[in-house]
DNA sequence: GTCTATATGGGGATAGAC
DNA sequence: GTCTATCCCCATATAGAC
C-alpha cells in the first residue's frame, strides 16, 4: 500500500498515454517523462515496447472484470446492469468525445498495424459482449443472447466514434436515450418452466 | 487521359495506404515504393506530409460527393438512396473487417493525434451526414431528420468498429438485415399539406 | 520532374557504472 | 533499481545535380 511499484506506475501512466495519443505516437520518452523516471530505467522493467503493450492489456482486461463484477454486485437486476453498461457513454462522456472508446480504438489501431497483440485486445470486447449475453440470457432471451450483446455493443460504439469525430454531447445524449427506450422494449418472456420439445 | 500525374498518383497511393494502415504508420518512403519514384521526387509535389493528408482528406471528399450523387442518380426513391448507404457494409465487407471505415479510423487517428486536418476529416462525415439528412426529409421526416442521419451514421459505424475487431462476417450481416429493418419501419406520414398554427 | 546524396531528429534498444 | 551514455535505424525534410 501507499506506493505501488515502479513497474505498476509504468503500465498505469502507459495506459493513459496509449488511450489518449495512440499506441504507437506513445514513446518511451514520454511515459518515462510522464512516470518520472529515466529511458534507460525503463527497459528494466520491459524489454520490448510489445511487452509493456500486453501488460496495459492485461490491466485493461482485469480492470474490465472488475468493473463488469462490480455492476453485478451492485445491480441485482440485468435491466440495470445493462443500463449501467449503457451509461458508461454518460459516464465517460467528456474523455469518449476527445480520445474515443479505449478498446475500440486500440482494436483499430492494432488492427491497422498487423500487430500480434490484436488477438488479446479484441478479447477485451469479448468480456463485454459475454457479460451483456449472460444478463440477455437472464432477462429470459436464451437464443439471441449473443447477437442482441453484439448488437448493443455495437450501437455503443457507433456512438463513440461520432461523439469523437463531431464532439457534440447533445448527440450522445440522444443515441443513450435511445438506447435506453430499445432496452426498456426488450420483451421480457415468462419464466419457461416447460420447454417444448 | 492514359496516364495520370505523378501527383494524383501519389494522392492516390497515399489514400490508399493511411486507410490500409494509418496515417503515421505510412511512411514517405511506403508511398515512394508503391507508386515507384524515389523519395527525394516527393517533396518536389507535397513540401509537407500534412500537405499530402490534406490532398487525400480532399480527395476522399470528392472521392464521396461523387458516391452520394451516384446514389442520388441512381435510385429516386429516398429509401433506396438509403439502402445503398446501408449496403456499403456488404459492399465492402472484407475491406471493412480488415481495415474499417477509412472516415471514422481516420478521425479517430488524427483526434488522438490532436491534428490540425481533424477539422476536414470530421467533414467527410458532415457529407454523409447531411445527405442522409436530406432523404429522411424527402421521407416526410422534417423535424428529426438530422438525428436519424447520425443515428443510421453511428450505427455503420458501430458495425464496421465490431467487424474489424471480430471478424464475423455473419454479424455484419446480421447488423445490416436489422438495418434494413429498422429503415423499412421509418414512417412515412402523408405530405403535410397543412401545417397547423 | 526526377534523381542521388545528405542533414537532422527521434524512436527503440543496449551496456555498464552506481 | 536507477541512472548516463551510446548505438543504430528510420522518419521527415533539404540541397543540388541531371
């Protein structure tokens, strides 16, 4: 407690600087500047850029169960939980509109560059879109679960790539309302007790 | 005719290859390779690499007004015009899972990058915009066509966003028959003759 | 208009002293 | 673990011959 390690602060500030610049207009130089520590220090800690990238991942990853564990535990309800997802558009409003979804973008930008990392940042997505699935699944929509997950994830993500582009709050506070109309007119089946068949 | 300058050649390596791979992640001597001249040649038709991102930013501009006319000539029913915008997902579907959408990356490229261009790029997706706009007033929707211009935009943009990262075939299609659905249940009321007060 | 140098700076990465 | 010093490469950009 009270310090976190050199290494920890390193992956923390490389974080930020990743969502906020980009991947690779983020350099050594700068999250050495940023952490307060020198180049040199730095390779200690990481060998390879690559390194450092699949770290911020990995805290990326962990910080998402947490949050996604987090919304559990406080919302008993999967309408909520979902509205909780929903609002992280609200949330986030201020740093969406100036630097996009974290994940989105890094997907995009990895993406871009061939980079071997793509396969463990898209799994980022794939902890979202698992957890929406299983609260559609709760609210009785054994079927489409995964699609309807997609579906919001998707619509989410439309929305941060214009709040990006055109930095117009009312716009995302439209798309979130509306957001939240399609989720209230989820039909919420009846229990099955009996299944057909 | 036959043969194209060696600027517009470049222009068009250039558009080309930031949409393949990104804006910074292109390099002079990239586009020298692709379109064969030596890099010193370069800057005797762009001074500045900004210059060249300005030159393709313009070039995409009229690259889409050409598009949005064509669709216009096309098609005179406003729905059809739409569901050609729509059918760009398909269209261009292998494209769009490799690469995105070469508006909403770019945007979001120079956005982190706090470039001067974001202003232009930012107006490809006004073209878009306001084009949409325009055949949901011919619709009959006079009061909120713009919100469902940006709302149809930031749903492509959202699928393009999940396709890159998943590479699902099945769920852009999937996205784009909902769509289709959705555009299908716009209503369309009678010609308001009379406008009351 | 096109080329071959070349200048200059920044980036990732290493070696080795403390 | 942290530092300074350094290497090497590649990027943008320039100068000047053809």
């Amino acid at each position: 407690m009270g310090k976190v390690s050199t290494r920890q602060h390193i992956i923390e500030r490389a974080d930020q600087l990743f969502y906020e610049r980009g991947f690779e207009a983020t350099s050594f130089a700068d999250i050495a500047q940023a952490v307060g520590i020198s180049r040199g220090n730095f390779y200690h800690h990481f060998k390879k850029k690559d390194d450092l990238l699949d770290a911020v991942v990995e805290r990326r990853m962990a910080n998402t169960r947490m949050m996604l564990d987090q919304w559990a535990s406080a919302f008993p309800e999967p309408k909520d939980r979902i509205r909780a997802f929903i609002q992280i558009l609200i949330v986030n409003q201020a740093k969406i509109m100036a630097h996009g979804c974290p994940v989105g973008t890094l997907c995009a930008e990895l993406a871009k560059l061939e980079h071997v990392a793509q396969n463990s940042a898209r799994q980022i997505f794939g902890l979202f879109r698992d957890w929406l699935a299983e609260q559609f699944r709760s609210l009785g929509r054994t079927q489409g679960a995964e699609a309807l997950a997609l579906h919001l994830l998707g619509r989410s993500q439309g929305v941060t790539a214009l709040a990006m582009a055109f930095r117009d709050p009312a716009f995302v506070e439209t798309e979130v309302a509306a957001l939240e109309r399609w989720l209230d007119s989820i039909d919420q089946p009846a229990l099955p007790q009996d299944q057909p068949s």
